[in-house]
C-alpha cells in the first residue's frame, strides 16, 4: 500500500464525525478551503479522499501531500489532544475576547 492508502484507509476506519473533523483540517490547513468553506461538510470528507486516492501522480507529488497530510494533522492533534495545545488554545481565545471588549468600549462602537 502507499502511503496515501494507509492515509486515506485509516481515515476511513475513523466514525464519520472525526472524518469530518480530519477533512474539515486539510481543508482549512492543506488546501486553504479549496472552495470547501461548509465547515463540518461530507464533501470535505470526499475531497480528501479523491486527494489521497488520485493515481498516476509523480513521487514528488504523492510524497509532498502526504508530508503535509502529516504536518497539518500533527498540528490539528496537538491543539485538541495535548495539555500544551490546550493552553495555547486557551491563550488565543481570552485575547480575542479582550479585544471585543476593547472594541465595544471604543469611540467607534459608541457611536453606533
């Protein structure tokens, strides 16, 4: 098997709402949406498939999607199963909410 079988195999081994959640990532990391802006969609779930299914590519090809697959998923992981990737999420989503608030409390948003 190659290397994008295992992928797409292992993929297809997972329930359907962590399919989704895998393809939703390619999508968003790997293919910057790739006209697959329906987050949660099972067309994601197929486009991932035809990626990893295509034949005929060059090794260079085969070799960098995989590679990336696995980039993309290792940083996908990392931010849901880890107690670093946790945090950082954590970081991320209090600076948004300071800067809503900054924003509601400015000029601009009083006028309103």
């Amino acid at each position: 098997m190659t290397p994008p079988m295992i992928i797409s195999d292992w993929s297809e081994k997972q329930d359907s709402e962590v399919q989704v959640d895998i393809a939703g990532m390619a999508a968003f990391l790997m293919f910057d949406g790739a006209d697959l802006v329906d987050i949660g969609s099972h067309k994601q779930v197929e486009f991932l498939r035809h990626r990893l299914s295509e034949v005929g590519l060059q090794a260079h090809t085969v070799v960098g999607r995989v590679l990336t697959f696995r980039v993309c998923f290792e940083y996908f992981a990392e931010g849901r199963f880890t107690d670093f990737g946790w945090r950082l999420s954590e970081t991320a989503l209090r600076k948004v909410v300071e800067e809503a608030e900054r924003a509601a409390n400015s000029d601009t948003m009083r006028r309103c």
